[in-house]
C-alpha cells in the first residue's frame, strides 16, 4: 500500500481544528458565556427568550413593589392619623355628652371637633405624586370636596373601584381602598359622624351628642378594619419581594446553566487547546520539511 | 547469432526509456504541487526474445508510453461528497448572516418583547404617569421595528442567496463549456497516454469545481465524458456542453432553465447552486412565514386586548399595532398605530386613574394565540429552528470535511506525487542511464577493436 505522500492537507486540517477550539474556548473565557449564537445551542438560545422575559418582568416587579409600597404606606399613616383622630373626637364627644358642661364649653369642644373633621377631610384628600389614594380609580381629582348641599358638607368624587398593581405573571394586589369605603359606606359614615357631633356639641343635647359620640366609635372600627386591610397589602407584597428575590437567584441560575461557562472548566479547556494548538504547530514544523533530499550529499 | 549492433541497439532502447522515465520523474517533480496533477509512471515492457542457434538472447526493453496513475472510483466519491459539503457550507453561511438577527444583541425580538412586557407592568403600577405611557408606546415601537429589522434581514438574505443562484449558474456554465472542450480534444488523442493524462487532469479538476457548484453525476461515453446533474439534465456530452439559464420567476426570484427552457429549480441538490436553491425556497419562507404568523396573531391579540379598555382620556381604546392584512409581509409592515402615550387602553372603567385594562395588555403578551403558543414561546420557537438549521449545516459540513480529508488521502496515496519516491527514482534512473551509456561505449570500444584486427592502423 502506496503511502500518502503529501501531509499537508492533514496538517492543515489540523491546524484549523486547533485554532477553531483555541478560538471558541478563548470567546468563552473572554464572554463567560458558552451560547452567543443560537447555532451553539438552539435549545438554549430558545429557552433563553423566555428566560430573558422573566427576567425583564421579575426587576419590574420589584420596581412596582417599591413604588407601590411608598402609596400603601402612605395611606396606612393617613388612616391611622384618621384613626387617632376620630378617638379623639369620641373622648371629646364623650366629655361632653356628661351633662356638666357650660355652653362655652360645649361650643370649644365643637370647635375641636370641627378641626378634627377637616384634617379628617385633609386626610382622605392624601396624595403620593399627584396621584389621590383615597379616590377610587379617580385618582385626578381631589376625592372630598366642601359642598354644602351635602348632609355631611362634603361630596366624593371618586368612585368604588380598586386599581391593582402587577408585582408577578398572574398575580395582581388590589393598592387601594376606595374613599367610598372608608370615610363613606352604606351603614357609617366617618364625615356624616363628625358633622353629626359638631351640630349635637353646638346644640348642646347630651343625648344627640351621645347618639353622635357612638357614631363616631362605630367609624373608628371601620377606618380601623381599612387600616387592615393595607397592612395586610404591605405583608403581601414584602412576601412577593423575597418570592421575586428567589425567582432573580432561580432565572440567573438557570441562565448560567443554560448559557453561562463554567470558569474553572473553561480555564482548563482554553490551557488545553493552548497545548493542542503548539503541539499541532510544533509537528507541523517539525514534519513538513522532511525529505530524502535532506540526507544526498550532492552529486560529485 | 546476435552480433555487436543487438547489443549496441539494445542500449540504445535502454537510453530511450531511461530517458523517458528521467522525463517522467522530472515531470512529476516539477508538478508536485500542482492541483489536479495525477503523478504519472512510465510503462515499460521486455521485448520478445530471440532464438538465435540454440541460445535465447534477450530483445530488449519498449517503452509503451507514461501513464497517469489516477483512480476514478474515488474521483466519483470525492466530487459527490464535495457537492455535499458545498451545499452544507452554503447554507451555513448563508444562515450565519440570518442567526445574527436572533441572536440576543438587545436589538433583537427576545430583548425588545422583554422590554415591551416590563414596560406594561411598570405602567401597571403608574398607570397616570405620561413617562410610563410614553415607555409602553416606544417600547411597542421598538418591537415592531425588531420584528421588521428581522423580517427585512430574512429578505435581504433569501436576495443574497438569489444573486448567488445566478452567479452560480454563470460558473457551472463556464465550467462546462470548458470541460466540453477538453473532452474534444481528449477523443482524438485518447491513444497517446501522455497527453491524455495531462488533460484528463485538467478535465478531473474541473469536474471537481463543478462539483462543488452542484451535485452532477459523471459517466464515460464512446464520444468522452458525459455529465448530467443529479436529476438528468445534460450538461456535457462529449465535445458539448449545453447551458443553463436563469429566468425571474412569479416569486420574483430567479428559476433555473436546462437548455431546453424547462424550468428544473426544484429537481436542483447539492453544491451552491442547490445549498443557495434550498436557503431561498425552502428555509427562509419558513422562518419568514412563522415570523408573519406571529406577528399577524399577536398584533391581533394585544389590539383585542386594547380595544376592551379606555384610554386616559376616556375614549375606548384604539387598534395599538397595525399590521398588514394577509399574512405574507406581516412582520416587514409591523407598525404601532397609536401616536400618543394617552391612547394606551390603561383603564377598565373609562375613569382616567383606573389600571385595570393593563393587566389585560400584560395578559395578551403571555396567553395562548390561535397557534397554540405563547407569543414567546412561538419567537423561541422560531429561534430554536434557525439555530438548529445553522448547527446542523455546520456539523454536515464539518462530517462531510472530515470524510472528503480521508478520501483525498486515499487518493493521494494514489496518484500523488513523493518527492521521496521521485529522488529515489532519479538516482535508479541515473545509474540506468550511465549503464546504458557504458553499453553504447563498450560497444564501440569492441567495434574499434574488431575493426583493428588485421589493420596496420588503429581507426
């Protein structure tokens, strides 16, 4: 059998076959990264758009729950300010439903009362960039305004529904309490019982300002079932943070899996390929020039 | 009885094929490097040998001629493997230029859908504020315009692949038109075995870069060389070759001719005739048409979405994407309809703060289209089919390389040239030649010597 005498398409061959690892080993030190084209592992590339999509949602996520936190805790301080202040309407009302008041008296408890109701109002009206919390979705436009038509001296300008915010694929948490709800329902009216005591206060009946005075502890017990309500909100959305936390550590691991290197093995790979390619280069100049012709002396 | 002439004759023949296997070596040596060349060696034969009173004495050598040492089984594999493999790299190449489009460069479908999707939940949570508006309409922008860079980029290449049709069909009938002219001339000198040989050569290599243009199928014929493509269609028969041509077809793309005017773009396999065929009919239209489909399917269903609610004016919600009709050009013409960050269908209610439309734009993104898949899903989809197509060309070229690096060391086990080899001959052939001199010199020592006998002078 005849020998192939020419080596050079072999060693070519091999060159390019070393210098192609040396070259893909070295993008993958360089990148970390073992896919940069969906040639190089389709099934990864494509897993990858999905991936890539979680990921993007997952941090705006996060953002929402930070940006909704700032309104939900904004609103839980200005309904236990309302809170604290209806139970100071009641002690006020309770003193003077005793019957051992004199008219001036009665007329600076209404005159408390009064300041009460209006930082009452001051605190339906709260706010967090322009954006009213207590207004249902109507969120533009300053939910209690004075009117004096109204029993209570104020009309709502929201509406009942409730806005929710997304913080995960398919989970959307209700971030408000409409007005409506809160300062106004079908059975209490927070507003309606302040009014109420002020006019029993400056009428002085003690019964009328007892009546009043127990209006308002039912309001205390409603505002103070709302102040549930957005406690409750914060507790879950810092529980869908650490969830959203989990879900950043699972999508950045599966991303490394999916397309990530592993330093250590692509370190030994590339030093590897190093060797490889000096070896191939190295029997290539060693091999190449070899030739009988070497070894004639030349004819005499 | 031979006398001195058979001996002084026979060194003459042994000078003449010394000095034609000297030319052979030289020969060779000279076209070690020459692409093509087959080494040649010289055929030598003893002649018939002559009784001549009881004894036998030798008739001396003939040369038959040199002959090309060449295998054609081999030949044959080599040039339909080689069809192989230059159809695999030109699909690779071509598809290389396409992967780029998918690949993840911020730029691309994946990066602007991502984006796109992230930009309705942080409206989500600031559903009034005219930044977050204004982030989903560019986002819905630049979407569209990745799903028309990639739809455009798909185009351009199925257009590369066509010039290249053209240019192809250019060579292969280049290529033939020569190799029919070598066929003329191979028939008359077929009896003289050097010069066939030489043009065998040429007419081999030229066969081979034909063979990488497309798959042919080569067979010998009285009148010389006949080659057909895979399918049939003559090319060359003996001293001639018969065109191809091109011609713009109802897709607007060129079709391939024989010479008779049949159209036999689709019978068309192997090398970069039928690589550059198979990237523009077959691959590209399926990507494009999975593109347009999604685009078609997901413009409708996030403008369903859109149409349920109201924007932050109150008004019911308007078409966001607009999108071709028909589904052919649906991702090139992928547009956003709406000019303002207002006209997003954020509310359910009609009451400007409401969000509750925005969930049901989010949920466009991730509900199942008439499909069967999610919008991502249906991209991923597509991304894992152009990857695979570009890996799986890759590796075929890569196999077939491997394949055609054996073959082309078997066959220059065969008919390549050893330098080695040649130098050993040169020294066999030296000393060949210095006896068959001596021969001639001995020769006329004995006839000097013969003529001298009984002469009163020496000649």
């Amino acid at each position: 059998m005849r020998v192939n005498p020419n080596m050079v398409p072999d060693i070519l061959a091999d060159l390019q076959q070393s210098q192609s690892t040396l070259n893909t080993t070295l993008q993958e030190v360089s990148t970390g990264k073992s896919v940069t084209e969906p040639s190089d592992n389709p099934s990864a590339s494509a897993q990858m758009v999905q991936n890539g999509i979680e990921t993007a949602n997952v941090d705006q996520y996060t953002q929402n729950i930070t940006d909704v936190m700032t309104t939900v805790q904004t609103a839980a301080s200005a309904l236990s300010s309302v809170a604290s202040s209806l139970t100071q309407a009641v002690s006020l009302g309770t003193e003077g439903a005793n019957g051992t008041n004199s008219s001036a008296n009665l007329a600076t408890l209404a005159q408390q009362v009064q300041s009460i109701l209006a930082s009452v109002v001051s605190d339906a009206n709260t706010s967090v960039e322009g954006t009213y919390l207590f207004g249902g979705t109507v969120s533009t436009t300053l939910p209690y305004t004075a009117d004096s038509t109204s029993p209570t001296g104020y009309t709502y300008n929201g509406n009942s529904d409730v806005n929710s915010v997304a913080v995960g694929d398919d989970l959307n948490v209700p971030v408000n309490v409409p007005g409506s709800q809160i300062f106004s329902d079908s059975s209490n009216n927070v507003l309606g019982a302040l009014s109420s005591l002020v006019s029993a206060l400056q009428s002085g009946n003690s019964s009328q300002i007892s009546t009043a005075t127990t209006a308002v502890s039912s309001a205390v017990n409603l505002v103070s079932q709302q102040q549930g309500f957005y406690s409750n909100a914060e507790g879950r959305l810092n529980a869908q943070e650490t969830v959203l936390q989990q879900d950043t550590v699972t999508l950045t691991s599966q991303q490394n899996n999916l397309i990530g290197v592993d330093e250590a093995t692509a370190a030994t790979e590339l030093s590897q390929a190093e060797t490889d390619n000096s070896a191939a280069l190295a029997a290539a100049a060693k091999v190449l020039p070899n030739s009988l012709l070497n070894y004639l002396t030349t004819p005499t | 009885m031979g006398g001195l002439n058979t001996a002084l004759s026979m060194g003459l023949q042994s000078l003449d094929a010394t000095q034609a296997a000297l030319d052979a070596t030289s020969n060779n040596i000279a076209n070690a490097n020459t692409a093509g060349y087959t080494r040649e060696v010289t055929q030598l034969s003893e002649n018939a040998e002559g009784l001549t009173g009881g004894a036998i004495i030798g008739g001396g050598v003939t040369l038959n001629g040199i002959e090309s040492v060449r295998d054609e089984l081999l030949n044959l594999q080599i040039q339909q493997q080689t069809s192989q493999q230059s159809s695999a790299d030109t699909e690779s190449s071509s598809l290389q230029s396409v992967q780029t489009l998918f690949s993840s460069t911020g730029s691309d479908i994946a990066s602007t859908l991502a984006a796109f999707s992230s930009s309705l939940a942080q409206l989500s949570a600031n559903a009034t504020n005219t930044s977050a508006q204004q982030g989903v309409l560019t986002a819905g922008q630049n979407l569209a315009q990745s799903f028309n860079a990639t739809a455009n980029g798909l185009t351009s290449a199925q257009s590369a692949a066509d010039q290249q049709v053209t240019q192809t069909v250019g060579q292969i009938n280049s290529l033939t038109q020569q190799i029919a002219q070598l066929n003329a001339q191979l028939s008359p000198s077929v009896v003289s075995q050097q010069n066939g040989g030489t043009i065998e050569d040429q007419r081999d290599q030229l066969v081979q870069q034909l063979s990488q243009l497309t798959n042919v199928s080569v067979t010998q014929s009285s009148d010389g060389e006949v080659i057909t493509t895979g399918n049939g269609t003559p090319l060359v028969m003996g001293g001639q070759s018969y065109n191809l041509q091109t011609t713009t077809g109802s897709s607007g793309f060129q079709q391939v001719l024989d010479s008779n005017g049949n159209n036999i773009t689709s019978t068309i396999q192997g090398g970069q005739l039928g690589g550059a065929i198979q990237v523009r009919d077959q691959v590209i239209p399926g990507f494009l048409s999975s593109l347009n489909t999604l685009a078609t399917q997901f413009a409708s269903s996030f403008n369903t979405a859109q149409e349920a609610g109201y924007d932050s004016t109150g008004a019911a919600g308007q078409a966001f994407f607009s999108v071709p009709s028909g589904s052919a050009g649906a991702a090139a013409g992928l547009s956003v309809a709406l000019t303002s960050g207002s006209q997003i269908a954020v509310s359910s209610d009609g009451s400007s703060g409401s969000n509750g439309n925005i969930a049901n734009l989010s949920a466009a993104l991730t509900t199942t289209l008439p499909s069967g898949q999610t919008p991502a899903n249906a991209y991923a989809n597509i991304v894992y089919q152009v990857g695979s197509a570009v890996s799986t060309a890759n590796a075929q070229s890569t196999a077939l390389g491997q394949s055609i690096l054996q073959l082309t060391n078997q066959q220059s086990s065969v008919s390549g040239v050893s330098i080695d080899e040649e130098t050993t001959n040169l020294i066999r052939y030296q000393t060949a030649y210095e006896a068959a001199a001596r021969i001639v010199s001995t020769v006329q020592a004995l006839n000097t010597v013969t003529l001298d006998m009984g002469a009163t002078q020496s000649y």
